[in-house]
C-alpha cells in the first residue's frame, strides 16, 4: 500500500507540473496573440489616419481645381463680354 500511495504522489506531480507547463504556454500564447492584436490595432489605426487624410486631400483638390476652373472660364469668357460690350456701345453711338 506504501507503494501505491507514492505512485500516485508521483503521479500527482506529474501531474501538477504538467499543468503549470501547460498554463505557463497558455500564458505565453495569450501574451503573444495580445501583441499581435496590439500591432493590427495600431496599423488600422494608421490606416484609418492615411484614409482620412487621402480624403481631405482630394476634397481639397477638387475645390482648389474647382475654382481655378471658375477663374479659367471667366478669363476666357471676359474678352467675350468685353467686345460685347465694344459692340453695344459702337452700336448706340451709330443709332444716334
């Protein structure tokens, strides 16, 4: 009976210190996915910031080309509107 008693002490600190090296690996696989999560967070983070930032840059794009093709049509549309107005002012003085 001695002997059973021991094996099984035996047994039950196998036992025991196959269960710390199970939860110690446990731990370490928890602690790595942690930091993997952590580095995917920030690089959404930066993707979301790059993402953000392309968009204000277009929106500024098209609002700086917007204008600049206001200011090219009404450069080229003023010579127009000058001989127009050349044109209406000949045409008074001939009337009179």
């Amino acid at each position: 009976m001695g002997d059973d008693s021991t094996a099984q002490d035996v047994s039950a600190a196998q036992d025991e210190q196959t269960v710390e090296l199970d939860l110690d690996q446990l731990r370490l696989e928890l602690q790595e996915a942690q930091t993997n999560i952590d580095q995917l967070t920030e690089t959404s983070k930066r993707a979301l910031a790059d993402l953000q930032n392309y968009r204000r840059r277009v929106e500024e794009e098209r609002a700086h080309m917007s204008r600049f093709a206001t200011a090219g049509l009404l450069r080229d549309l003023l010579p127009v509107i000058d001989n127009f107005h050349r044109a209406s002012t000949h045409n008074r003085q001939e009337v009179r």
